[in-house]
C-alpha cells in the first residue's frame, strides 16, 4: 500500500519576481564589467528558461559572492582607471594646436588640402576639401564635405551638419586641433 506521501515532489517553477531579482543582478554584473554581453544573454535564457529555482542561484553565484572588501577594492580601481583616463584626454587636448575660428562672414571657411582652401593642412590623411565652418544663427557649424578620412568632433565622427564650441576637439583625418576663438 502506498499512501499519499510517496508520490514524488516536484519543485515549485521559479516566479517571475525571483527571475527579475536574477536578471537585474545580471544587468548590474555587465554594467561593472564583470560580465560580457554574450555571457549576460546566455544567463539570460537559462533564467528565463530555468523550470526550478535552484537552477537560479547558479547564474548569479560569481556575481554576489563578493564582500565589502571586493566591492570596495573594485570601485577603488574603477575610479583610478576613469582617473587616468580623464587626465590622458585632458593632457592630449592642452597639447592640441589650436584653431582659431574666425571672424565671421558670408561664406563658410572650407578646410583642406587644396590651395584653394582658406584653411590649407597639408597631411596625407586631409582630403583636399574636407570640410567647412560657418556662422549659423549665432553658433558655428561644422560640415565634412565627404572627406576620405573623415572628421571628428570630440571623438565623434562628423556625419551632418556639427555644432562646435571653444574648446572642442576637432581632427581632420588625423590631424587635430582645439577650436579656440581667442
């Protein structure tokens, strides 16, 4: 005789509130750096698949075993390492030869190798006419003109029509300057 007791357990499936507390750890791991994004998305489908919650703990187990310290130590080198990053961007941009906008007027400055140019730079990665700066309701405008090896505007390529600033950081090809209007 068997009675009522013998039949076989069976786990309760995971709920969606324990799938959301994995899944934002999860996010939390690749916003540190700890996780990659194809090891995020592969945890990812076993937390959305996982039919027990034991097969949950798991996927986040590297992620929360950590203690005061570790999270401490790794914020510490986090910061040191944005540290030195703003300051190799801040020392590159003293070094940067500037570039005086000028004054004002009705045609645009066209920038390039051409001797045409109002602004002739003569490296090989400087198309001949590269790009333009002009006057528009009060900001200047900054346009690559299809360039070869393209423009940039603080690490951001040019691709329409840029607004640019006194201390912006412009390169034409891989030349750069510091926009400066003094």
């Amino acid at each position: 005789m068997t009675s009522s007791f013998d039949q076989p357990v069976y786990q309760a499936r995971p709920s969606d509130a324990e799938r959301d507390r994995v899944l934002a750890v999860l996010r939390e791991g690749v916003a540190a750096g700890k996780l990659s994004q194809d090891t995020f998305l592969r945890r990812m489908d076993l937390v959305l698949s996982a039919r027990r919650a034991d097969e949950l703990k798991p996927l986040t187990a590297d992620l929360e075993s950590e203690g005061r310290l570790s999270r401490r130590l790794f914020g510490a080198v986090g910061r040191l390492s944005s540290f030195s990053l703003r300051l190799r961007a801040a020392w590159q941009a003293e070094r940067l030869p500037k570039l005086l906008l000028p004054q004002p007027g009705p045609h645009p400055l066209r920038i390039g190798r051409d001797p045409g140019n109002g602004l002739r730079l003569t490296h090989d990665t400087v198309s001949r006419h590269h790009a333009e700066l002009m006057m528009r309701d009060g900001l200047w405008v900054l346009r690559d003109l299809g360039s070869t090896n393209g423009t940039t505007v603080n690490g951001r390529r040019v691709v329409s029509a840029t607004v640019v600033a006194d201390g912006d950081q412009v390169v034409f090809g891989r030349m750069g300057f510091r926009i400066a209007t003094h």
